[in-house]
C-alpha cells in the first residue's frame, strides 16, 4: 500500500535526502539503486529505472520494492521480456517524446495494452498494479532512460504534484546517472587501454613537461631494466637513462634533450629517432625507433603529456647491417687477387660493426702464423696491438685463441674476460701488461675455411674500448665472414701460383731478349689482347741465320688462347729449326706450311713475315718474304714510308702455297719496321688506327729513338682502342747505327 503522508512534505524530505545519496558514489549499479530505494515506500511500492542502451535496447538496471521477492520476480520478467523500444509501454514511450507520463488509474486492459506479452499482463495485474508516474532522465540534450514509480492495491491515485516531484526527481538522478555512466565508461576505457598497452610488445611511457614519467607499461619496465612499471614512474627525470649509452645511427652519443619527448616540449616537431642503446652494465645492444606525440590540455590549449613509444627493432637492424656488411665485404673480397690488401679492408669495415678492433691472420706456406690485417677504433690501440704482435706473435702450439680454432676449425667466444684469465694466457708480466692495457672484454675468434685445405687463417674481433659485449650473434656474422674470407684467400692463392706458372710458360713463347747486331740497333714491343694475358697468337724473333746474316721474324696465329699459344710455339720454333738447316725464307715457310697442316684442325692458321738482314758496304740488304703477312714499312730519314713486299699466301689453309719474295736495302737514318694487323685494327671498325693511321705515326721515327717510336705507336694502339686491346700487338724494328767518324780514322 502506498504512503498517505502529504506529498509536499515527502518531496521536499525526498529531494534534500536525493542531494546526499546522489553525490556519495560515482558507481552506476550503485547509485541507480540508491535512488530506486529513495523512493519506496515514501513515493510507491515499487520503482524501477531502465536506461537506454547504446544499440537502442532498453534494459532495467535497478528495481526497488517493499516486497523483496516482488522485486526479484520482476527482474527475472525483465530479463526474460526486455521492453521492446518501439512499442506502447510507458518506459519505451517516455524515453521515445523525452516527456513524463502520468497514470492515474491502471485498469487491466489498459495493462494488457502495453504489456510484453500475456505473461508480463498477468504479472502485472495479479500484483494489482494500480498507478503509476513515469519520468525521463534527460542529460547533455538526449533522454538515456526513464524512471517509474508504481502503487499497488487500494493506494491513492498519483496526481500532478506527484509527477512533478517525480520529475525533478529523475532530472536531478539523470545527472549522477550520467556522470556514473561517464565515470563507468571511462574506467571501461582505461582498463582497456592499460590492457591494450600493457601487452604490446612497444615499449611506453608518457612524461610530463618537467620531465616526469607518469605513465609506463611492463615492456617499458622490462626495458629499462627494472621490475614494475612503478620503479619507472617513481625514478626521477632522467635517472635511468645514466644506465645507457645511447648512439645515434652514425655514432654520436645523445643525452636526454635529444631525445624526441623533450625535444616535443620544446616547440619542435621531431621526426622518429633511430638509436642504439648499450646497457652500460652488461654490454647487452637494442637498436629502438623512438617516436613521440603530444597530448593537449583541452583547457590551457598547452601541451599536457609526451606520449613515448619504443620500437625494438634490434633483430631487424641487425639482419639489415649483416647483409649490407657480408655485401661490401664480398664485394671487397672480390674486387682483387691481392688478398693481403683486401682482408686490410675487411678489418676496417668490420669496425665497429662488429667489434672495436679486428686482427686477421693467415697460415703461410711454411705453415708460419702472418698477420695481414689490424684495425682498432682507437688509433693508440691500435699501436698497442701493432706492439702485442710484434712482441708475443701468436704460437701454433698455444692451448687456447688463434691457435685452438686453427686445429679445431672451429669457432670460439670468449666473455667476460677476468684477470686471472689474461694471465693464464699471457707469457710474461709485461704480456700481462700490454693485454690489459688494450683492455678486452670480449674476443671472437673465426677460422678463415679454405675448401680443400681447412682452416687457412683466422678472424679476431673483440670489444673493450665500448659498453658493448660480444654475443653468439656476432659470432654467427664473424662465422659467415671468415668462410668467405678463407675462400677468397685461398682462391687468390690458386691464381697467383697459375699466374706464375702462366708466366713462366707464356714468356717461353717470346724471345728472353734481343740479341746484338752489329752496327745496329733492335727493339721490340709485345702487348696481349686480354686483361690476363701475357703473350698470345702474335710472336716475333730475331736470330743469326748465316754468317754475318741475321732475320727478323713477325707472325701473327688466328685464335686467341691456349690452342693459338700453342700454334706460336710451333711456329717460332718450326722457323728456328728450318733455319739452322740452311733452308731459303720460302723453304722455311713451306716447312712451317706442311707442320701446320699436320695438326689437328683448329686454330693452326698463321701469317709470317722473314726479313733477313745482311750488313755490306755501309748499309744493309733486305729480303722480305711475306706468307699472308702485312708487308713491313721502309721509313726514311724524313719519316715517309714504303711497303715492302707483297703478302702472299696464308700458312696451313690450302695448297700449294704462294711466297713473295722482295729484295730492299736499309740505309743509316732509315727504320724497317715488322708489324702484327693488332696494330692496323685497334679500335672499333669505323675508327680503326689503319695504315694510314700507322703511316702518320712513322712520321715522328726521325725525332724518336727506336724504342720510343715503339712504345709511341702501342700507346696510339691502345688509346684508339679506349685501353682494351681486341688483337695481340707485335712491333719489331730495325735500325743501323750512324758510323762514327772519329773511330773509323
């Protein structure tokens, strides 16, 4: 039964009591039933308040009645048959206009008419729902919910007055309502976000304008090297960043007011910081990007809170710095056959990347320990280490360093290092003197595997002059370093000794030196078509062919390569051995005929030219026998040419061959000069030197000595041919010394 008391009096009682309960919690289960127990049963029997859901549904959130179980089978009903928003029920009404409703008398089909279903009618009336007030609870423009205040039985019907304190009521619970679900919706948001943020694998932390951290997740915590996110929040402005050494990219440390949250306070707009960050303490190495963004104080417009992340991208950067480090080395490991040279350049670009100082070390021939490489950060260090080498070079038959990854071939990392291990490892007090000095500690040591004969060297990298500690990663880098290292080594090995051997056997195809003529004057220039060669299919000789006759020979092999070097050999010595028989220059040459032709077919083609000299009276006199061969140049004392000759037949193609045979003479101041087409066609097709080309060069033998009119027209050569010769190049030249008076009387 409803209260009979006067209703200005409950209201004015209702409204002071409303005041104090409605600022007591900022939990909305909480006040929302304190204000349903307001009103029971000082204003009904039974108060509900249903609020309106974001997605539009209307849900009860506190039932008060004077009879308990009354209010427990409600909110099952409720549960079970939520009030449908579009349908006659008063609640869904009032909140739909945003104006109060008045329910004098409830009959039981005016029950029926708004009931959510025959259950929820019978409900209603067999609890004789008699009258009833239906308020909105207005907040910031829009109705969020309604309360209802119902007399059962025989109770007075409501009227207007208590509408109106039932409205003003809900106007003043709507407020707390509103600030609880405010408050609720923000706790909601923050628990999310502390949960969001505690599980991101970023570190964050938030600090204000003095510097102060106020806000830090666990992977921040974890770090900077503490235990909770509280040590971060509760450390002083700056205090655990003293734990790190923080680099930028190309080195340079940077202190607090350059990282980005400072610098933001400041009234700059940073971009995002790449660092590396070395904990002083353990050498342990992140590299972190560091991004920084503001947060407004909505009432001052100034900035509030610098909101920090860390990235870690430590593994990222690393597998970025080892590929571009194994590229450059590769690259400076290829780039020359003098490994001596080059390993010195992998030290200085392992430096510091991978370590401050770097030592390399190879087996010589005699099994002897070399270094040939040293580089440290520390240009007095590295003195040191010059010093330590020369001093206490490295034993073979030492137990532990070089020596052990040498018979081992494996790889080996040693951390930590304490005194009493440098002075097991060292010889003498002044060794212990020097390796403490130099102050390493942590050392890698790599064998440099060759292929065929193991490990051929090793790689010391160590750290001493940073914070920074070597770790199994560095190693795995040094590993991959020393493979390709101990490859390019020995693969520089394999070519020197071929280039040797080659050496030797080329230069057997070319006469050792030139012989003496009497009162004359011989020279000769040879350059290969190719970057390792030294002789090709172009060969030249000079040697005595009868008494007081000598020859000049210049040939030319089709092909290039071993076949063609092969051709040459038997073409030179062929001649030589036709001449010691006494043949004539066109028996010779049919004689190098007939041996080409019993060859296997191939590259055993070749163009000769004989000139045999033979000195009478002042001058000399020339036969020229030319088998395919460009005829020499006759250039007199005034630099005009003449050819001698006329080519002839190719040797080893067809026969019977045909040699023309030409009789000259040489006088003093002329020059006779023997030629390969290499030096005719040098250069591209439509800018070839040529014989007119060569014809011009001869015009500067008066002014030239012989040797220089030679190297004067290969430079011509080999210009015209942009520095890379296509054909071999053979020049042979003959010149008669001027007779000098004063000894003749």
């Amino acid at each position: 039964m409803g209260a009979g008391v006067g209703v200005s009096g409950v209201g004015t009682d209702l409204l002071v009591e409303a005041g104090g309960v409605l600022v007591t919690s900022l939990d909305l289960p909480t006040t929302m039933s304190q204000v349903a127990r307001l009103t029971v049963p000082r204003l009904g029997d039974l108060c509900v308040i249903d609020l309106q859901a974001p997605d539009g549904s209307i849900r009860e959130v506190a039932v008060a009645a004077a009879d308990q179980q009354l209010a427990r089978d409600l909110e099952d009903l409720r549960e079970r048959f939520p009030i449908d928003p579009g349908s006659e029920h008063p609640v869904a009404a009032v909140i739909r206009s945003g104006q109060a409703m008045l329910l004098p008398e409830m009959s039981s089909s005016l029950l029926r008419s708004f009931a959510q279903g025959a259950e929820h009618a019978r409900f209603m009336i067999e609890r004789n729902y008699r009258s009833a007030v239906v308020a909105p609870l207005p907040a910031r423009g829009r109705t969020q919910g309604a309360v209802s205040v119902i007399r059962l039985g025989d109770g007075p019907p409501y009227g207007e007055e208590d509408l109106a304190l039932v409205v003003e009521l809900a106007r003043r619970a709507a407020l707390a309502i509103d600030n609880a679900r405010l408050f609720s919706e923000l706790q909601d948001a923050e628990q999310r976000l502390q949960a969001v943020l505690g599980n991101l694998a970023e570190a964050i932390t938030m600090e204000d304008e003095h510097g102060q951290t106020v806000f830090a997740n666990q992977a921040a915590a974890d770090l900077l090297g503490v235990e909770a996110p509280e040590a971060v929040t509760s450390a002083p402005p700056g205090a655990l960043m003293g734990r790190f050494l923080i680099l930028d990219e190309q080195g340079k440390e940077l202190g607090l007011e350059d990282m980005p949250g400072p610098r933001l306070f400041a009234g700059e707009h940073p971009e995002p910081l790449l660092v590396r960050s070395v904990v002083r303490a353990t050498g342990e190495e992140r590299w972190l990007v560091v991004r920084s963004s503001l947060v407004m104080d909505p009432g001052t417009k100034r900035v509030a809170y610098a909101v920090n992340v860390f990235e870690d991208i430590t593994g990222i950067k690393r597998a970025e710095l080892t590929e571009s480090f194994m590229a450059e080395a590769s690259r400076v490991l290829a780039s020359s056959t003098d490994y001596t040279s080059t390993l010195g350049r992998v030290a200085r670009l392992a430096v510091p990347l991978l370590g401050d100082w770097c030592a390399i070390d190879v087996l010589t021939e005699d099994d002897e320990l070399e270094r040939v490489a040293v580089h440290h950060v520390n240009l007095d260090k590295l003195r040191l280490l010059e010093q330590l080498d020369r001093r206490y070079r490295p034993r073979l038959d030492e137990p532990v360093g070089i020596a052990e990854v040498l018979r081992s071939g494996q790889a080996r990392i040693y951390t930590d290092i304490k005194p009493p291990a440098v002075e097991g490892y060292a010889r003498d007090p002044e060794h212990v003197r020097l390796l403490r000095e130099l102050g390493s500690n942590s050392v890698i040591v790599v064998p440099m595997q060759g292929a065929t004969r193991g490990a051929i060297g090793t790689i010391t990298l160590a750290s001493g002059e940073s914070p920074r500690r070597l770790t199994r990663a560095d190693m795995g880098v040094a590993v991959r370093l020393g493979r390709r290292a101990g490859t390019a080594v020995e693969r520089a090995r394999i070519y020197t000794e071929r280039a040797r051997i080659a050496h030797i056997l080329q230069r057997s195809l070319l006469p050792e030196s030139l012989p003496e003529i009497p009162a004359a004057e011989v020279r000769a220039v040879y350059a290969a078509a190719g970057a390792l060669n030294e002789v090709g299919g172009d060969f030249y000789d000079v040697f005595d062919y009868e008494a007081d006759c000598w020859m000049l020979v210049v040939g030319d092999v089709v092909g290039k390569g071993p076949r063609a070097a092969g051709v040459t050999a038997l073409a030179r010595h062929t001649l030589r051995a036709a001449a010691i028989s006494g043949q004539s220059p066109t028996a010779m040459l049919a004689t190098l005929h007939r041996a080409l032709n019993r060859q296997p077919r191939g590259a055993d083609l070749c163009t000769v030219c004989l000139v045999t000299m033979r000195q009478a009276n002042g001058h000399a006199q020339l036969k020229v026998a030319l088998a395919g061969h460009e005829p020499p140049l006759l250039i007199d004392a005034r630099g005009e040419t003449t050819q001698l000759g006329r080519p002839g037949t190719l040797l080893g193609v067809i026969d019977p061959i045909r040699i023309n045979e030409t009789d000259a003479e040489l006088h003093p101041g002329q020059t006779l000069l023997l030629f390969t087409d290499g030096v005719t066609e040098a250069g591209k097709p439509d800018r070839s030197l040529g014989s007119s080309g060569l014809r011009r060069l001869c015009r500067e033998a008066p002014r030239l000595s012989l040797q220089g009119l030679l190297e004067h027209i290969e430079r011509s050569a080999v210009e015209r041919a942009g520095g890379s010769l296509h054909d071999d190049i053979a020049l042979l030249a003959l010149r008669l010394l001027t007779p000098d008076p004063a000894r003749e009387r």
